[in-house]
C-alpha cells in the first residue's frame, strides 16, 4: 500500500536507500540508521532536560525562601511599629526580632550594584581536587537575571564579601533565653496501680500490658476508649471509639492490669477557649470526615474565627494549608498539629498573630517561629531530643 513502503539507508552511498542501492549496495532500516546517527543528540537532550528539571527545583525553593524572608521582614516591621508604645522589654525583643530579620546594607548594595549596566563580574569554574579552571565566562548581571539571582544567594549566604570585609561572625547567644521554658517530662510517670487509682468515669484509656489476647474491641491498630464506670475489684468498663462496644476490664486484681491511662489532653493556650471568635477543630469535625471538612470551607464559619485549635496538618495537609488561608487575615490564636514546613510558612506570614501552640515540633520549627516578631505567647509540645537539638 502507497505509504506503507520499507525505507532503506545505503551504507555504501550513506544517504537514503534508492532502487538501485536496494538491488546492489549494502542496505538496513532507514529508521534504525538514523535512531543510531541520534543517540548522541538524544543524550544530550536528555541530559538538557534533566539539569533544567534540577534548575527549576531550585527556582522554586529560592522562591518559596524569598516569600518566607519576605514575611519575616513584614512580620518584624509590624511587631516594630506595634513595639513602639510597649513596655522596654517588648521594644528590645521588637529590635532584636528586627535585626534578624532585615537584610544587611552590604547586600542591599549589592542589589543595586548588580542592576548598573557597568557592572561586570567574571565566573570560574574550578574542577577536581587540583581547582583546574573547567569554564569561564564574563558576566553582566544587569542583563542576566540568572546571573543576579546567584550572586544575591551568596550574598544572603555570607559567601560573597567586599574586599576587606571581615569574615561574618555568628550572632551572639541572647544573655537571657526569649521564652520562659515550661517542660512537663516525668509528670506522667505513673505506675499502673497509680493509673488504676486515677481512673475515673470519662477518663481515656488504651491497651494496658496485660491486654486479653484476641481481644479486638479497641480495633487494628489499636485504639483509645472512654471508662464509662468503675466496679468492684478493680473492674472497669470502657466503651471503645472503634466499636462502639462496652466492655469490662480488670485492672489490679490479681496483679492484671489491661488497661493504661492517657494523659489529659492539654488545651492550647492561645489566648479564648470559646465564644464566636473561637474554633476547635476536633470538636467542629469529629473523625474528620470529608463532608463536614468541606462544609466547614464553605459556610462562612471561617470568616468569624480569630482563634484556632486542632488543626490536624499530619492527618489533612492540603485541607489545613486551605483553612489557613481563609482565617489568615484575621487570626490571633493558632494550635496547629504536627505541621509541615507548608504551614509554618503560613503561620509566619500572618499579620495578627500573637500566640502559636505546635504539637509534634520539629527543630526546624523551632528556628522558624522564633523570627515571629510579632508572636507574645508560644506553646511547643515536642520530644525532648528536639528541644536539645
């Protein structure tokens, strides 16, 4: 069929394969011939790809860096000018926040510099152990945004001097920490006789160590319940969230303890507990079930709350960073859990802020809020091993 006719490659001729090559020279697939005359290109091109995939990355958490540095500065400026009628304690914490996160005059020079159409630099590329010069180049910034953009990280790095300037030093350690520390490690070191003594109606409990084996009332994995009464030798009757079921358990008799009890949940103090400004999470939500997540973006209850508990960041992630958007503009309270880096970004940008409690912190988080100028009350619940790092 017109179309459909086999192509050839003439080795002998090297171009495509006409009648006379096919009946006298050696021939093979024109397809073929030129899949291998492409290999090298190919790779390239590849290669190409996947250095710009790389560079984009990098664009974007450049971008991502210079939005949350761009929020610090906002933040210290309004905790500055609300700073400005307080007490000498909160001015002093307002500068110090201020000079942290403002940008140094030699990198706003530099900025400017590199904007100047006679401004020059020249690039090298130093290879190996030896520091051979690989590549070089003569760059002008003010007609190469990529140029700018790698001497402005450096800068902001402390990689990029003036001559003569001296090496940067690390920032000296405040004489006094900025927040009163409040650990409660050891609080709930309880034996189980104790926990047995403690339990009372409306008290959470999980499996204990002398669990009942096939017992699967708490559900799998296993999970919390509610003591709904206390009996005679130790006996106590728990309903289990799983199930929905009652059962009795013993704990202490003859030595059997199946139970274990939880610690009281702490309530955030972010500053309201309750009223129309304020929101619980857990409580609006039960279970977190899609639909009442979805009502609660849109029927307006958001648009009130100036106070907001239980954010469930580790179990909904996009569902959170939505909700923060929506109360952004207006919060003062925030207890957010287990967070990712997406919604501390979101938390540092917030204008009104004043008290953060986080559960589940990381030392990552731990370095972020404390550039939060504009923050009066901050609650951390973490592992002790992150306190220390």
């Amino acid at each position: 069929m017109p179309g459909n006719t086999a192509r050839f490659w003439c080795e002998s001729c090297k171009r495509e394969a006409s009648a006379q090559c096919v009946e006298e020279h050696l021939i093979r697939s024109l397809k073929k011939a030129r899949v291998e005359e492409a290999g090298p290109l190919l790779q390239t091109l590849q290669q190409a790809d996947a250095a710009l995939d790389q560079v984009s990355e990098m664009l974007r958490g450049l971008q991502a860096k210079a939005e949350q540095e761009k929020a610090g500065v906002a933040a210290a400026l309004k905790g500055l000018e609300d700073a400005m009628g307080a007490d000498g304690a909160a001015w002093e914490q307002a500068k110090q926040a201020a000079l942290q996160a403002g940008v140094s005059k030699s990198t706003a020079q530099l900025a400017t510099d590199l904007f100047d159409a006679t401004t020059r630099c020249r690039v090298t590329v130093l290879r190996g152990a030896a520091g051979v010069a690989a590549w070089q180049s003569d760059v002008r910034p003010a007609t190469d945004a990529a140029a700018r953009l790698l001497l402005l990280q450096l800068a902001c790095r402390g990689h990029l001097e003036e001559p003569g300037q001296q090496p940067r030093q690390p920032s000296p350690a405040p004489s006094a920490p900025r927040w009163k520390e409040r650990p409660n490690e050891g609080k709930w070191a309880m034996t189980e006789a104790d926990m047995a003594a403690s339990m009372a109606v409306g008290s959470r409990v999980a499996r204990g160590r002398n669990w009942s084996k096939g017992c699967d009332a708490d559900g799998e994995p296993p999970g919390l319940g509610t003591v709904t009464a206390k009996k005679e030798k130790g006996a106590v009757s728990v309903r289990w969230d799983y199930s929905g079921v009652v059962r009795c358990h013993c704990m202490g008799f003859d030595g059997t303890y199946q139970l274990r009890l939880l610690p009281t949940p702490l309530k955030p103090h972010i500053g309201a507990v309750e009223g129309e400004s304020f929101l619980d999470v857990k409580t609006t939500c039960p279970m977190f079930l899609p639909k009442g997540m979805s009502t609660l973006l849109t029927d307006g209850r958001l648009a009130h709350v100036r106070y907001l508990a239980g954010l469930p960041c580790d179990v909904a992630p996009f569902w959170s960073c939505k909700v923060l958007d929506l109360v952004a503009p207006r919060l003062e309270g925030l207890q957010m859990v287990s967070p990712l880096q997406r919604h501390v970004d979101l938390a540092l940008a917030m204008p009104h802020l004043r008290s953060l409690a986080i559960t589940g912190v990381t030392g990552e988080h731990l370095e972020l809020v404390n550039k939060m100028a504009s923050l009066r009350s901050l609650e951390l619940h973490c592992k002790l091993e992150c306190c220390r790092s």
